[in-house]
C-alpha cells in the first residue's frame, strides 16, 4: 500500500490533519511514522509507528484524542 500525501488522519472520530511526509527507511523497509498537518500552513506534527491505530488509501487513524494530536511533537523532517 502508497500513503500518499495529502490522505487524511483522524483521532478518534475527527479529522485532525492530512499526511505531509512518510517517514520511512525504504532501503532498510523501516517504517517510523507519519508527519502531518493540520491546515495548510500549519506546524507538521509526528506521529510515530505506535501511535497508528490503522492504514489505508483513504485514511490514517491515530491511537490517541484529537487534542493529544495537536500536541504531538513538530516534525522538521
């Protein structure tokens, strides 16, 4: 499965942002998270591997509030 930029991430059962970077090792197949945002010029945050409750092409969803979500580290990636 491609996560492509721009697939929406959801806590709980809100919207919280949409993927800016996946944050990956592709030549070790190491996967560490995702970096979001929560409008277009906003902050990214970081959501690391365990804090994802789920993938697909249509959405990422986090194992955390909507509000944990906007505390989440910043990502400079």
């Amino acid at each position: 499965m491609a996560l492509e930029e721009g697939t929406p991430v959801y806590a709980g059962d809100r919207q919280v942002g949409k993927v800016s970077t996946v944050v990956a090792d592709l030549s070790k197949d190491i996967f560490s998270g995702v970096a979001f945002r929560s409008h277009f010029m906003g902050p990214q945050r970081f959501a690391q591997a365990d804090l994802i409750d789920g993938m697909s092409a249509t959405a990422v969803r986090l194992r955390c509030s909507p509000e944990e979500a906007e505390k989440l580290e910043p990502y400079e990636g």
